[in-house]
C-alpha cells in the first residue's frame, strides 16, 4: 500500500528520529523532502501546502524543541497531522433511521461498487448483525445486476431483482417497499458508474437520492486514480449530499494520494477502505492507524485483529486439549495449522501490516516462495487417504510415489514435507502436561501467555 510514498516517508522518519537537536534549517530540509514525497505520490496541492504549514508550525514550537529527544518528537507530529489529513481516528457508519436504512454506494465505473456493496452487506451482517438487501440500479450493464446477485450470494444477504428495462427510480422503489414489509435493517443501493463524469449520470443519481433519502451517500472511488480520484470526488461532491467515502484497491496503491486528498477536498470523512480482492477485505477507515502505515510504522492493531479472525478458535482449542492429553499430533492436525495460515488472507497481506524495517525483511520473491510452499503442502495431505493422514507412519515409499503423483510434486517434496510434520509432531509432544509452560519459562519467563492452540504456521522458517 502507497508504496513508494512509505518508502521515502519511513526513510525520512528513521533519519529525524535520530535528530538530537532540531533547527529551523533541518525542519526546512525535512519538509522539502516531505513536499516532494507528497506531491510525486499525487496528494494535491493545497493538500500539501495546509500539511506542511501545519507541520512547519507545530515542528518549530517549543514541544519539539525542548524536547528531550526532539526527532522523536518531530516524527508524533508528522503522524499526528497525517492523521488529521486524513479525518482523525474512525467515522463509523450511520444507520440512525427508521428501518430499513438506506446507503446509496455511488461513483465511476471500475471504482469498484458492486463489490464493494457486496462487502459492505458482509460487514454489516458480521460487524452489526443486521439483516442486508441489496439492489442494482444499474439498468444498463445487465452483468452487473448479475454480479451484484453473485456476490449478495457469497456474503450471506438478501438480493433484489431488477431488470435492464426498469427506470432506477422505479426499481428503488420497489426494493424500498420490499425492504419495509420485509423487515430489512438496511438497503445497499447499488447505483450506475460512467465511464466519466457525465451530466446524465449526475442527474440519474440525484433522482434516486431523491426517492431514497438515504442515511448514507458513500462515494466509492479507486485508490489507485491519484488525481483523477480527486476531481471526481469534487463532481460527486457538487452533485450529491456526500456522507462518506469508500477507497477501493488500497493495497494496490503506489501513490497513496488519494487517501491523503479526498478527505480534505471533499469534506467528508472516509469511511472504509478496500484492503483486498476477497469478501472479507473491507475494514473500518482508521486515519491514526492509516497515518502510522504511510510512515512506514505497520499496523499491528490490525495484524492482531486479521489473525484473530482467520483463527478458528474452536479449532485451536480442540488441538490444545489434545496435545495436553498427549493424543498424537497427525497430518489432520497439520493440515488444519496450514488452512488457519491461509485464511489469515496470505503472507503478504499480514506482512503489509508490520513496520517497514520489519517488513523489508521478507522480500516479494520470498513471501511468494512462502505461500507457493504452503499450498503444496495442503496439496501433498489431500492427496492423501484419511487412513495416511490419521497414521503417517504408514506412508512409505510406494505411498508416497502415489501421493506425489495425485499432488503433481516430487517424491522429494512429499520427504520434506514429512519430515516438517515430524519436527513439529515433536515439538508438540514437549508440550504434553506442563511441557508448555516449562518450556516458556526456559525462554525467559513469559508469564500469562495464553497456551498456542493453532498459532504454529508450517512453512514459515
């Protein structure tokens, strides 16, 4: 995510971080350097202009002076005033109406809508424990209505036909009597996207928000537009009574501008941001949070929150009483560890999240690497028979020339693989009683830690 803006920002950050004595010349050559960072990843202008006269005013004060580490110091400040950038914290969604309430999902063609309505439906019935419809309102690409029907599928709400002869003031009624009568707590209108801003569209749109008077107008925008976002942004902003915003593909972005613009030139806070292709990659906009990524900090709040959601917690604490009792650990259990590291949305993605020193660590062909060796792994078990899984010394060489032929691998890989099992089907056999936390102690002493479970990931060394 705004890669090339978080590799020279966490570049600057390392170095002011040091500073023992800040003077007015190095805060002049600091915000050169942040003006130039800021402007090639696309922000707009007075964006950059309000930032770094913020920045300068505060930098130059006597809390960054009479510091006793005065880079430190300098950095809480740019993070802060990013933040503010950015709207300050989370705007959560509002949904104070009578029933249902309506969200209108608005923007450009290729922005993303339909996906993101679909997401969105899967947030709130996660998040908020709401019952969802959704509605297309895009009569002239039937595919999208198909689509929207598709995805409202995946996440488990409820679809509202409609048909390319329809007019959409038409079927937003339609879908608003629906809801009422059916009790729905909420209504995503999906609306037509233009290829570019056209007054057509405009007025399309401003008729539905007239039949729908919704609670919520979010505009979805691509991340990855840079300044184009921002100009269309200003025609939605003119069009519509705008409540939020919704940047898609932000973990493709390698500008980072629009993040860093659409707030201020609009006026209106970003809600939710797009961090994956997946149903479940929609997350609360957090700015502070977002502010500490661009800088290169990571996000671990958010690390600890996708691990602890890919963690099936029935799951780990059925291999925790197993290992206590001192069961065998099987290639089922294996098997098991690998899909927990999977549905934690892959390496890259957790690595996204960790500082950047951290991160760079872990480079693109490695992680890659890493991932292509888990999913061999789930392969090579499932070639298995639930006989092999359950009673692995049983596979020997015949069985395993069998098991890598249904797998498409080499025998070599089904030995490594076994073998990696047997290193951990060791390790769990010290944890039989109190092996775990004899073994913690001789680690230092890490009082209160919670006992694994299913926190192991194969393929990971």
């Amino acid at each position: 995510m705004a890669s090339a803006l978080t590799d020279k920002l966490s570049r600057l950050v390392k170095h002011i971080s040091g500073q023992a004595r800040i003077t007015e010349s190095n805060v002049a050559d600091m915000l050169r350097e942040i003006r130039m960072a800021l402007l090639e990843a696309d922000v707009a202008l007075p964006v950059v202009r309000d930032f770094i006269a913020r920045v300068k005013d505060k930098a130059l004060g006597q809390e960054v002076v009479g510091s006793l580490q005065p880079g430190q110091a300098l950095v809480a400040i740019v993070n802060k005033e990013l933040a503010a950038t950015m709207g300050e914290g989370v705007s959560d969604l509002n949904l104070n109406a009578q029933p249902p309430a309506v969200v209108l999902m608005a923007g450009l063609q290729g922005a993303g809508k339909t996906t993101t309505t679909a997401k969105l439906a899967r947030w709130l019935i996660n998040q908020r424990k709401k019952k969802v419809l959704t509605v297309s309102g895009d009569v002239y690409r039937p595919a999208a209505i198909e689509q929207l029907k598709t995805v409202t599928a995946q996440v488990g709400a409820e679809w509202f036909p409609s048909r390319s002869d329809q007019k959409p003031q038409d079927i937003a009624r339609e879908a608003l009597d629906y809801a009422r009568k059916h009790f729905f707590d909420v209504l995503l209108v999906d609306t037509a996207g233009r290829l570019g801003i056209d007054e057509a569209l405009m007025k399309e749109i401003q008729a539905l928000h007239q039949v729908l008077n919704p609670v919520e107008t979010l505009f979805v925008v691509d991340a990855m537009q840079g300044q184009d976002a921002i100009n269309t942004a200003k025609a939605f902003k003119d069009a519509l009574p705008l409540t939020g915003i919704v940047l898609t593909k932000l973990d493709g972005d390698s500008r980072g501008g629009a993040a860093l613009s659409v707030k201020q030139i609009t006026g209106v806070p970003i809600k939710f941001a797009g961090t994956s292709e997946k149903m479940d990659g929609l997350e609360l906009f957090d700015a502070d949070r977002h502010a500490g990524r661009v800088l290169g900090m990571g996000d671990i709040v958010a690390l600890v929150e996708q691990v602890t959601a890919g963690v099936d917690m029935q799951a780990a604490q059925k291999l925790a009483e197993k290992v206590k009792r001192g069961d065998n650990f099987d290639l089922n259990d294996f098997l098991s560890q690998i899909q927990q590291m999977r549905s934690m949305g892959g390496l890259s993605n957790l690595m996204d999240k960790l500082p950047t020193q951290m991160a760079a660590k872990a480079s693109e062909v490695d992680l890659s690497k890493a991932e292509k060796d888990i999913a061999r792994k789930q392969g090579i078990i499932h070639s298995m028979t639930p006989l092999e899984r359950s009673k692995p010394e049983l596979i020997k060489a015949t069985r395993k020339r069998r098991i890598a032929a249904g797998a498409g691998v080499q025998v070599q890989d089904v030995n490594r693989m076994l073998k990696e099992f047997e290193q951990m089907q060791e390790m769990m056999k010290k944890m039989r009683g109190g092996g775990l936390m004899k073994m913690m102690k001789r680690m230092g002493g890490m009082k209160g830690m919670p006992p694994m479970g299913g926190g192991g990931f194969p393929g990971l060394r």
